[in-house]
C-alpha cells in the first residue's frame, strides 16, 4: 500500500488539487469559501465564549494565559482538518465510484486524495492563526515548527481510519451518518472549547485517563504547545509513544480490511 501510495504522488497532487476546486465549482466567489467558513465558526465561537460567556483568558498546563480565541484557536485549527477529512474521505469510494470501477486505476490512493485536498485550507488557516497570535503581541519561536510534525501525525491518523471507514460504508451506507455522529461527539469529547489543564485537577483520574486516550487530545495539546506553551513534543513521551502505537495500528487495520475488500468494490457501486 505504502509503495503504491509513493509511486502514484503525481497522480495524488493532481486529484487533490481538482478535488478542491470541485467542491466549490458553480459557486461566484469558488474556493474563496472554503477558507471563509473555518474564520466565520472561529468568530462565532470567539463572540459566544469570549463575550457572551466572558471565558476571559486561559490557562495551559506550563501556566502561560492567553486570550481565549487565542486558545480556540490553536484547538480548533487541527479539529477543522481532521473533521472535514473523516466526512469526505468516508464516502470518497462513492463520490469517485467512476474511477472505482476503471480496472487500471490504483483507486488504493483515492483517501489519499481527500486527506492531501483537505491540507490547502488546513495551511492557509494555520498561516491566519499564526498572524492573529502576531496581532495579540504573541512571539513566534523554533516551536512553532511542530506544527508540521502534528499535521503529519494527524493526517496519518486520519488516513488510517479512512482507509477503514471508506471500505466498510461501501457495504454499510450508514457508516457515513455514524462518522458523522461520531465526530459530533469528538469535538466535544476533545478539549477544544473546554480547559483539560483547567480541569483535570477536578475530575476523577480514570476520566482523566480516558480523555486522554483520545487520538486528538494528543494533536490538540500538541498545537496549544506549539503557539502558546513553545514545549517540544519529545517532553511527552509517553503520549507521543501511546498515539503512534494507535496510529500504526489503525493505518495497519484500515489497509488490510480496504486490501480484503477492494475487489469487491465495483460490484456494489
């Protein structure tokens, strides 16, 4: 898989680009939404928490405060990929069941193409957060660097569950509504708009223990240390070594069930 996935880059760059301005094709202002709809929900959440709610300023775990749609930010910005890669790259084998059905096409890199899509907007909207911290006086350092190890290991991540979502819902139509419900849960299960840091010394260990097993807080905790803590990711071992083991198993999982199941995919679409 790994080796199809090198050997057919060209052919990922190309479909990834057409597949982002496909999404907007017929629209007045095309791909200007795509990056307009990520500021507009990090406005809104700033205005609802930051003045309706006077979330005021936040606390990270190396005690630094920053204002709170700083903190948003730096949370929300890796959901927003993760999130939009799990709901297009479920039902990527249907949208693009035309070349599916093509015997020559390598259709093995089609979540590949919804993953690299998602990256254009994830990019510009990592650049808008980093001139936001830049307004507020915040200093950019060798740490923000991560940021790009974090993409990547949340993009592996995403990948692996996509290589096994996309397989099953091509059976089971009603995976696609799952991921959705799933992730509707996620991000509230993530600390993005709540404080773990904050909290953790109020909630029971075990509860601690299984928000900390989820994939994303490692990602999300990863950018807040990046833009506001400036701590390397090697200070957390333990974790890094945890979400590696995770994603490794689910890009070994995916694959293998997506391998078992490719040749049936013609058929049923």
């Amino acid at each position: 898989m790994l080796k199809d996935i090198i050997a057919n880059k060209k052919l990922i760059a190309k479909l990834a680009k057409n597949d982002f301005k496909q999404k907007f094709a017929g629209s007045t202002l095309g791909v200007i939404w795509a990056f307009v709809q990520p500021v507009v929900t990090v406005l809104v959440y700033w205005i609802v928490f930051d003045k309706a709610l006077n979330a005021g300023t936040q606390g990270t775990k190396a005690g630094i405060q920053a204002p709170f749609v700083l903190w948003l930010s730096a949370g929300i910005v890796p959901w927003f990929y993760f999130s939009e890669v799990l709901s297009a790259g479920t039902v990527v084998l249907q949208e693009y069941n035309y070349l599916v059905k093509k015997v020559v096409f390598p259709i093995n890199v089609l979540p590949i193409v919804k993953a690299v899509s998602s990256l254009f907007v994830h990019a510009f909207f990592v650049l808008f957060t980093l001139v936001v911290y830049l307004l507020y006086g915040y200093g950019v350092s060798f740490y923000i660097l991560q940021v790009i190890y974090y993409s990547l290991s949340m993009m592996a991540l995403a990948v692996g569950i996509i290589y096994l979502t996309s397989s099953l819902c091509v059976f089971f139509r009603d995976m696609a509504q799952l991921v959705n419900i799933f992730l509707q849960i996620g991000v509230w299960a993530t600390p993005i708009m709540w404080n773990f840091d904050g909290m953790v010394g109020s909630m029971p260990k075990w509860l601690a223990v299984i928000l900390k097993l989820n994939p994303m807080y490692y990602i999300t905790s990863g950018y807040r240390d990046a833009f506001i803590s400036q701590t390397g990711f090697w200070t957390r071992p333990a974790l890094t070594a945890y979400f590696w083991i995770l994603t490794i198993i689910m890009f070994v999982l995916g694959t293998h069930v997506f391998k078992k199941l490719q040749s049936q995919f013609a058929d049923v679409l």
